[in-house]
C-alpha cells in the first residue's frame, strides 16, 4: 500500500508499533515459560502485565484519531523470534540466561527506536495528545531496558565495571 501523506505515515507506524508489541507480548509469554530463573520470570510476568497496559493506550491513540490499525506485513520480529528459539535450543550452558537477557535487550531497544520515530510523527502530524500517550509507553519501554540491564549486569560486578 503507497503511503501518500504524513497522516497515512504516522497510522502505518502506528500499526506497526501495536503489531509488535502483540508479538512481543506472545514472545516474552514463550521465554517466560522457558526460563528457570525466577527473577527472570518475575521481570517477564511484569512485563507482560505492562505490555496489556500499552497495547490499551496504543488502542486509545487509534480511537483519538478515528482510525483503526492496518495490517502489516513486516517480518522483523517474526524473523527475530524464530532465529532465538534456534540459538537458544542451541545453547547448552548455564550462559543461557545471559543470552536469553541480551536478546531481550535487543529486542527492547528495537522498541524504543520505534517509539522515538513514531512520538516525532505524532507530533509532526498535530497529534500533541497522541504524543503525551505514546510518551508514556516510552517511558515503560525505558524502565524495561533498565531492568533488563541491572539482570544482565550481577549486582556483584556494577561497582567494578564502572571503574574499570
């Protein structure tokens, strides 16, 4: 489908962003039951509890704006996915967790590339509302990154690594 205008561009982006985070969501929902590390399921089980919360308010930009979200095609993630359950089915040490933590982070962070380009659509095309909802799933996307980070860097080694 051609996309024609800033309005069309900002509803596109808009679907892509709830069609990943669905799959995000179904993912994180697989590694969640794929994990033995508690603190890593922990983190998991809340993000899916955020992940309902943003697709509400990504549902609630599309309402603001009388539009209902496209279908996409896009096989980024779908790509993703299927390429870490053939690493991780690979991977036979206990640095499974590791790998399973640094892959979320990638993927996260994919996320907040997107958030950042669709915030500056939304306020390109006039929707400053928008913005402000699209602001607060940023936010949430960010505290993950952060979490992720503190899983993935031992408590025991943040002092030494900063002075190193």
């Amino acid at each position: 489908m051609p996309i024609d205008n800033p309005r069309e561009l900002f509803i596109f982006l808009l679907s892509d962003v709830r069609h990943s985070t669905e799959l995000i969501k179904d993912f994180f929902r697989e590694v969640s039951q794929l994990t033995r590390d508690p603190t890593v399921k922990e983190a998991l089980e809340a993000r899916l509890f955020v992940a309902d919360k943003i697709i509400a308010t990504l549902d609630k930009c599309f309402d603001l704006i009388g539009e209902a979200p496209m279908k996409i095609s896009g096989r980024l993630y779908d790509v993703f996915i299927e390429e870490f359950r053939k690493e991780f089915a690979e991977i036979q040490t206990p640095a499974k967790r590791l790998f399973l933590l640094t892959k979320i982070n990638l993927l996260s962070q994919l996320q907040v590339g997107e958030y950042v380009g669709l915030i500056a659509a939304a306020d390109f095309t006039h929707h400053l509302g928008i913005s402000v909802l699209l602001e607060s799933c940023l936010a949430d996307k960010l505290a993950f990154v952060e979490r992720t980070k503190r899983l993935i860097l031992p408590q025991q080694f943040r002092g030494t690594v900063a002075t190193a």
